[in-house]
C-alpha cells in the first residue's frame, strides 16, 4: 500500500479511528493486525519474512536475557546476525554476488553458470532487517531489556507507518511508547495531519512532478544535450530528496496522530557546508544506524588518522550497499566518504587559503561557498545513483559494467 | 518543467525558513484561524491540481 494511494487515504483514517475507538489492551493487538495488513497489501508471502525476523530476534533477546555468560550471548547474537544477514543477502545481495563471481572468473577463463534467483525484492527489507539486528545488537550490548511480550516486539519490527522506509528507529526508543496508553489529542492530531500534508505536496507535487521532466530526459539521454541533462540532474537531486523526505513527513505525522513518535530522518540537508554535515542531516537514521553498529565498534575517530580514515570508507562503502545491489550506489555513497576524508586531509590548507583570501571576513560569502559546493558535490555524486534508476544508454563499456543489478530498478519505480 | 521549478522554490523557501528563521512555525501556528485554514487549503489545492497521481512508487521502497 502506497502512502499516496487512496487506499492509504481510506487506510488511515480508518485505523487512527478504531484505534482509539478500542479499549487501551487491544490497540497493539489492532495496530499489529493493521500493520501486516499494510505489508500484505503489496505481497502476502513476503510477510513470512518478516514473522521469521521477528521470531528469531524474540527468541535470541529472550536468550541472551537468560544468561549473563558473555560467550553465550555472543552466540545468540551471531545467530541473529547471521540469519537476518542471510536472509537479507539471499534476496538482495544472491544474483549480484553472483554475477560479480561470474565476471571475475570469466576473467580468468573460468565460466562459471551461475544460478540465478528470481525473486522480488521485498520491500523493506533493508529497514527492518536493520531495526531487528539493532535490537540484538542492543540486548546484547545491555542497553535494552529483553522484550518479553512477544505482541509488543512483534509490532517494534512492523509499525507500519516506518516498516517499509524508515526512520530505522531503535527499540529504546520505540518499544517504551507502545506501553503508554495513547488518549486522542487535538493538537497532536492536527500537528500530524500538517507533517501529512507537507509530506504529500513533496511526494505528488514536487517529486512526481519532477519525475515527469528527469525520466523524460534520462530515459532518452543520448537526445538530450549537456545543458538539460543538468537541468536534469539537478531536478533528480530535489526528485530524490522530496521523495524520501515527503514518505517520512507521512511516517512521522501519521504515527503522530495515534500519539507515537518518530524520530527526524531529515533536516534541511542542503544547506549542510560539508559532505559530513550533509550526512547529519540525509538519512540521518541509517547514519547513526552505522555509526553506532559499525563506525564507534571499529574505533571511530579514536584511531590512527589513515585507519579513521579507512573506517569512515567501510563505513560509505556498507552504506552504498545498503542501498542497494549494484556497483552504482556503491560508487555514489564512496564518493562521499572520499569526499570526507579528502575534506580532511586538505582542511588546514583549504583554511589557510581562506584565510590569506580573506573571505572568512564576508562569512555570508563563505557559507553560500560552502553550501553550494555540498550541494554540488551531492548531485554530482547523484549521476551514479541515476544509473541505477534508469536503464542506460551510453555506448561505453563503462555503463555496462556499472550497471550489474538485480533487477531493473526503473521497473521498480512504476 | 514551470511547475517543477516552482515547486522546487517553494520547497527551498520552506526549507530556507526551517533553517535561518526556526521561530517561523511556532509563530504561524499562533495565527488567526483563517490564516491557518486558508494556508493549508492553498496546499490542498496545489496539491490537487498541480499534484501528480500516477501511483509513483516511493524511490526508497526498493531499498
């Protein structure tokens, strides 16, 4: 079920009214219900995967909650990783390991048949599979309770206002509010009812309608000139921006209504200075995801400056990944933490050039400069992304070998 | 591509308010109800008429 569909429209209304309409006991009942219904809307079966996640991660917290043997927990926990991973890696990641293997051996005049799966990407996949390994990871680090209400951690994994893009939000901080008897608030619900309306004119009017302009030009790019291919891009930039943040306004202001809070996916990210500010302010649930799971565990910026500086590229690299299985979100997301830690080394001089030009004495001057620069360095990096969007049709070699995907993206979009 | 623009500056002017004047909101939340109304029905309304309903898929569903 999309958010702009009627079927939402009809959707939603419907839930916030029985949700308070029932007695307190029996809403997390209703919200699950509704929840998976919200999910089975797009493809029944897919919902296994999901029960399947829920119960595995039920059972490992409540086994870890069981001892206080450190190597047991970690026993736990690796199974957690190891099957919500796998399952992640069996439907996202099969095909493009596959095909990566294949040319790589091809290489070596090795042919390798490989299968090939074709399977539907489930939607969702990545964020919920994020917000599950989270909670073993937080179990087992201490800084959760075992859930023991298998309802209320089954509702934690499919709240449907974020289950199928975000925010990936943490246990701490979403599982607490399920217990809180909810009571219908005016200003709440209107306040929610206005991050809807925001979160729709992104989608259907500045979103879609830029799509109408980008997969027009980028669906013929061998027609089109340099000038509208950047007026192109740069409408993709807004298109992809107004995409996302138009599905979280929706998100955040429909759990709003029932009372429930989510935390902020976006904050005005262009008018970020740097590249490392942009991703405090983009997508700033996976990035905290990865900055606590993975950047802080592999020593964060309490390293030597060139094993910083190799974390902050696993870090990008994993997150390019994330996003999908293709080289081109790879490259996108390693441009930017090229560009973070090419902003680093080079900072005292770019300081000292600022200095001997004396801009930081205009710093309205100096922060246009810098906001700029960011913007265009994300929509630079964004070429790549676009790749992946849109079938490509450069004679080079080069946009074959980029473009090893699962599935036709575009076809996803439509 | 007008529409397109336009919304895009919109977009940035929210955005821009957000940023450099945050007591912006809470102040257009203290105005006369008419105010209010008149701002969210004008957002219906570009909503409505310049809005596109093609069943788009969210970008970030295929993640």
């Amino acid at each position: 079920m999309l958010f702009n569909s009627l079927h939402f429209v009809i959707f939603l209304p419907v839930v916030v009214g029985l949700f308070f309409a029932l007695p307190h006991r029996w809403r997390t009942h209703f919200l699950l219900i509704a929840s998976y219904y919200f999910y089975m809307c797009w493809k029944p079966e897919y919902v296994v995967l999901i029960a399947l996640s829920t119960v595995i991660d039920y059972t490992v917290g409540i086994r870890m909650g069981m001892t206080t043997e450190q190597a047991v927990r970690k026993k736990w926990l690796t199974l957690s990783l190891i099957a919500n991973f796998g399952l992640l890696f069996a439907f996202k990641y099969f095909n493009f390991f596959n095909e990566n293997v294949r040319v790589v051996l091809a290489h070596f005049n090795v042919f390798y048949d490989s299968p090939t799966f074709h399977l539907l990407l489930p939607v969702g996949i990545s964020f919920y599979t994020f917000q599950t390994v989270s909670y073993s990871i937080d179990v087992y680090r201490g800084n959760q309770e075992p859930e023991h209400n298998f309802r209320m951690f089954a509702l934690y994994v499919s709240f449907f206002p974020q289950l199928v893009a975000g925010p990936i939000e943490r246990s701490t901080r979403l599982l607490p509010q399920f217990y809180e008897k909810q009571s219908f608030d005016a200003q709440r619900a209107a306040s929610g009812l206005r991050r809807i309306l925001w979160g729709m004119f992104q989608k259907v009017v500045v979103a879609d309608r830029l799509s109408i302009y980008v997969d027009s030009v980028y669906n013929n790019q061998v027609h089109h000139g340099g000038l509208t291919l950047i007026v192109a891009t740069l409408f993709f930039v807004f298109q992809v921006y107004c995409d996302f943040a138009g599905y979280t306004n929706i998100a955040i202001g429909s759990a709003r209504i029932m009372g429930y809070s989510l935390m902020e996916n976006f904050r005005q990210p262009f008018f970020a200075k740097s590249i490392a500010e942009f991703w405090q302010r983009w997508h700033i649930s996976l990035l905290a995801w990865f900055r606590d799971y993975l950047y802080i565990p592999l020593g964060g910026n309490r390293v030597p400056r060139w094993r910083w500086y190799l974390n902050t590229m696993i870090v990008f690299v994993l997150c390019g990944l994330w996003h999908g299985a293709a080289w081109t979100y790879v490259i996108t997301l390693s441009l930017h933490g090229f560009f973070i830690v090419f902003g680093n080394i080079t900072g005292p001089i770019r300081k000292r050039a600022v200095g001997l030009l004396g801009i930081e004495k205009v710093p309205l001057l100096h922060n246009i400069g810098r906001t700029s620069l960011t913007f265009s360095l994300f929509a630079f990096s964004l070429i790549f992304f676009a790749l992946s969007q849109f079938p490509t049709q450069f004679p080079s070699s080069a946009s074959s070998s980029l473009s090893i995907t699962v599935s036709s993206s575009a076809s996803l979009r439509r | 591509m007008i529409y397109g623009a336009l919304a895009i500056m919109a977009l940035m002017l929210v955005d821009a308010m957000r940023e450099f004047f945050p007591e912006a909101m809470p102040r257009f939340k203290r105005q006369h109800v008419v105010v209010r109304f008149a701002s969210y029905a004008a957002i219906v309304m570009l909503i409505v008429t310049i809005g596109v309903f093609d069943g788009a898929q969210f970008i970030y569903f295929q993640f």
